[in-house]
C-alpha cells in the first residue's frame, strides 16, 4: 500500500491531508507531466452521492492509468508516497515522474 497525501481541500473524501476512500484512481493514459494526471476519484465537497469523509486512510492501493509514470506497473502505483494536489483548474498526482 501506498502513503497518500492530499492538499485537495474541496474533495468529499478528503479529511486530515489524506482521503477517506480505501483506494483511489489516477487517471491520464498518455500524461508526459504531472499536470497531465488527474485524481479520478475527485468528488466535490457537497456531493450529494458522496458519504461523508470519517475516517482517513494513511495508506490505500492507488490504481494508475498513466502508462508513462515509472511508479505504474500493472496499472498500480508502487510508489512509496504519493500527493495528490489542485494544480491549476485541475487535481494532479504531484509524484508522477516519466519514464527515461
């Protein structure tokens, strides 16, 4: 499992820098930059289909579409510690790093 943290402050499933979801999505097939990626587990605050955050999880299974990432294998992220952030308009993985 990997360590998240999250400074996406306006998400349903965030709470204490970390998320309330067990496992998270990072979406962006053919991202070259973090900007590129997206957290598609991302719910707005006030998301009437979203169950109000309790508990964080320190460490949850992070499933990856970004086949460039050197942290992707099997579409999983084996990175140790992963951030997600608002960069821009959008909520990027801050970790991903492309492959040489």
């Amino acid at each position: 499992m990997t360590k998240l943290t999250c400074s996406v402050y306006n998400c349903a499933h965030h709470k204490d820098a970390c998320c309330c979801k067990p496992n998270i999505k990072v979406g962006g097939q053919n991202a070259c930059s973090c900007d590129e990626t997206c957290c598609d587990s991302y719910a707005p605050k006030g998301d009437e289909n979203v169950v109000a955050c309790t508990t964080p999880n320190e460490k949850l299974e992070i499933a990856c579409s970004a086949e460039e990432c050197v942290y992707n294998k099997e579409h999983k992220c084996h990175a140790n510690n992963v951030s997600i952030n608002k960069m821009g308009m959008g909520v990027s993985c801050s970790t991903f790093t492309k492959k040489i």
